[in-house]
C-alpha cells in the first residue's frame, strides 16, 4: 500500500503559543472556511502552486531556459507562468539564483513527519510539549492526520489538535481518539455572521464541540477577537454560556486580532479582507475577559 502522503506549508519548531509548552506545529494545508481576517492565507488553497517574487528577480532568464515545459515567458510585471503548462516540477525553485520561486507548500509521507518532530523530542521531555498539528485545516486531511496522530501516540508524543471543527462529525470522533488536546476556534455565535465572516455556517462547528463534550475530550476554546465583527457584549455573552455547557473545555484563550498578514497577501497576490479591521484596544480586551470570566474561571489573552 503506497504511503499517506499530507500536503504542508509550514512546520515551526520551538512554538510557545499553540498548546501546552514547547511544541512543534505541523501546518496542513488547506480549509473550508474562508475567514476574512485569516493571518495564514498560504494554507486556505488545497493545491500547492508555485508563486513568483518579482521585486527578487534580476532578469538572467535562467528560469524560462530551464523550464521544459515552456510556461514561464517575460511580461511587463517581470517573470510570469502559465499555470495550465506548469507541471509543478519546481525546477525554476531550484534554478533561480535570486530565490524569487517559491512553492506554497509540499507533500510529506507520515514518516518524514515523524522524523522531523522526533527531532525536537529532548525539548518534549524538558518541557511537558510534544506536537501541535494546525492549518489551514487539518482535518480536511484526515487520513494523514490520523497516521501522523498514531504515530506520535506510538512513540508516546503529547498531540494537540488545531481546529475549526468543521468537519464530519464521524471524522472528528476518529481523529478525537488519538487526540490528547484540541484547541477550536469559535468565531461567531450567530450562523449567518459566522457565514458571513468565515464563509460557512456554524451549526456544525457547535454540533462537534458537543460531541467532544460528551466523549470528554481535553479542549481549550479559541476566540479570534476582530471588533466590530464578534466583540459584542451579546456575542461574547452567548459564546461563553455555550462553552460553559461543554464541560470538556478548560479554558478559553482570546486571541487579539492583528494585521501582521498583510505581507503575506501581498505575496501571494490575493486580496486581503482583513484589512478593514484594527486591532482591539486594551479595555476591548479587558472587558472581554471580564465577560468570559463569568462563565470559566481560566480565561487568557493570546495562544
Ligand atoms: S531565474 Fe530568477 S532571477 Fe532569473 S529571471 Fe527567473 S525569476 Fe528572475
Ligand atoms: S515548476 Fe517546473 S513547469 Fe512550473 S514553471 Fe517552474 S520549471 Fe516550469
């Protein structure tokens, strides 16, 4: 049977804010929802594509002599492909001495996984860490998810699992089994805000965090907190009576909106909806918390 190949974009070593002490976070790339304040917009396609940095390129044409499949040609703007030619062979990434190629991401077998989070396993020990497998979406990807997960479990890694929750329930509770921790986003408390701002609804979501509660499964609630979109007293009310009920959550990290993104977006040349949001102010954060505090007892700011 051939290998469960995950498609990547990311893998952060050392990571302090994406569960219990030091971990290493597997980015899987690729999500349903479509949040207009996404800070890792690499990881919302599925497909892996190779963008091109244009302010890198010096011009040598190395990249278009190189490319047998004739789908790079010069144009005003620089560099530019042809992505119905484009075989991603990456020979252009290989070739181009300014590194202005760059792939989006790239596939990994559950073994060279492994390989690369057992290096950080002295840091596990020392620490209490072990592994944080995020997104994009990772259980969009379930079946390498759920061989990576296994794997970590055999050689007794802690896992955490970053998550939207949207997903088949089913899938959810299979991948719950191998599953030490999960941290899920719950972004709006109203289905069509939630459509609006992320671009699904949220019933699933709240479907699936009551399953987790009813399995008992360890989970921390994630609230991205974007004013003006989700910073009501009648959300942030709402979200905390909803949490309190699933007895599984332990605590709720708010996490500040930021617009560090805007860089990435340009990048990779999509538009940014975030930018019509700031960042919330201290008393909008304090008063979060105080609010939430009513509900659970272990309230943080950040990851
Ligand atoms: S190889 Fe790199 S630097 Fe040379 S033309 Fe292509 S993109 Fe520009
Ligand atoms: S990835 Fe390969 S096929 Fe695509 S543009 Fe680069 S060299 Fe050509």
């Amino acid at each position: 049977m051939d290998e469960i190949k995950s498609t990547i974009f990311a893998i952060k070593r050392y990571a302090l804010h994406d569960g219990p002490n030091i971990r290493t976070t597997i980015f899987f790339k690729g999500c349903p929802l479509s949040c207009n304040w996404c800070h890792n917009p690499e990881g919302i396609d599925f497909n892996i594509s190779i963008i091109t940095l244009n302010d890198r390129c010096v011009g040598c044409a190395e990249c278009i002599a190189t490319c047998a499949h004739k789908a790079l040609q010069r144009s005003n703007t620089g560099i530019s492909r042809d992505d119905r030619l484009c075989t991603l062979c990456q020979s252009c990434v290989e070739t181009c001495p300014a590194l202005a190629h760059e792939p989006t991401g790239w596939q990994m077998t559950t073994q060279q996984l492994l390989h690369e989070i057992q290096k950080d396993v002295p840091f596990y020990d020392q620490s209490g860490g072990g592994v944080t497998i995020s997104g994009g979406e990772p259980l969009s990807q379930p079946e390498g998810l759920l061989a990576l997960l296994q794997g970590c479990a055999a050689l007794g890694i802690h896992r955490t699992v970053d998550s939207s929750a949207f997903a088949p329930t089913a899938t959810l509770l299979r991948i719950a089994r191998y599953t030490d921790l999960f941290l899920i986003d719950l972004k709006h408390m109203n289905t069509r805000l939630h459509r609006q701002y992320t671009g699904v609804a949220n019933d699933l979501i709240l479907h699936n965090l009551q399953k987790l509660a009813e399995i008992g499964r360890p989970a921390r609630v994630r609230i991205p907190l974007i004013p003006g979109v989700n910073d009501d007293e009648i959300n942030i009310r709402e979200t905390g009576a909803f949490v309190a009920r699933c007895k599984n959550v332990q605590g709720i990290d708010v996490l500040p909106y930021h617009p560090s993104a805007t860089a990435k977006y340009k990048k990779l040349g999509l538009k940014y909806k975030g930018m019509q949001f700031t960042a919330p102010t201290q008393d909008t954060l304090s008063t979060t918390v105080d609010l939430l505090k009513n509900y659970l007892s272990d309230v943080r700011i950040g990851g």
